[in-house]
C-alpha cells in the first residue's frame, strides 16, 4: 500500500449473471481501484494493460470528468510504475 492511501480496493462494474437474470456492479465507467487518502480525499485508479493504454471509453471519461470536478484524484495506469507516479502527486 502506498503511504498515502489509507484504503484501495478492485471495483468491479458491468452485470453479472445471478439466478433469475443479471445484477448491475457499479456504474459503468467506475475506476479498477477506488480508495482514500489518510486525508479522506477520494482516489479513481482506472486500470489498463500496456497496449490499451489510450483506449478509454465515453463513461469512463465521464467519470473522469466527474471526479476531477468533485476535486477526486483519478488516473489511468498501466503498470505499477505509473500507479505510483499517479499516487505520488497525492499531497
């Protein structure tokens, strides 16, 4: 865990199948990680492998928007090295 993150989890969004039909995770464009700094401000990590690393769909960018709008932190990282630089701006 970095030293400024009190909390990180995976956030899994889209439906899944339950019995009876499918069940809505989070709202589409929700970030892989979400967590808070010891300071309580809201933490957005959306995750992307190396080659896919541009390929950010319309709810996520709204997403974006949004938490960057609410003064969240939010990136996008695609290996543990930009995660870092992402959670080393945290001030």
């Amino acid at each position: 865990m970095h030293n400024k993150v009190t909390w990180m989890d995976r956030a899994n969004s889209g439906k899944v199948r339950v019995k009876g039909g499918f069940m809505q995770l989070h709202e589409k464009g929700t970030p892989d990680l979400i967590g808070f700094t010891y300071e309580g401000q809201f933490i957005g990590i959306e995750l992307k492998r190396p080659d896919t690393k541009n390929n950010v769909n319309d709810d996520q960018l709204c997403m974006q928007s949004r938490m960057r709008g609410a003064n969240c932190i939010f990136g996008i990282a695609y290996d543990e090295e930009s995660l870092n630089a992402i959670l080393d701006k945290i001030n």
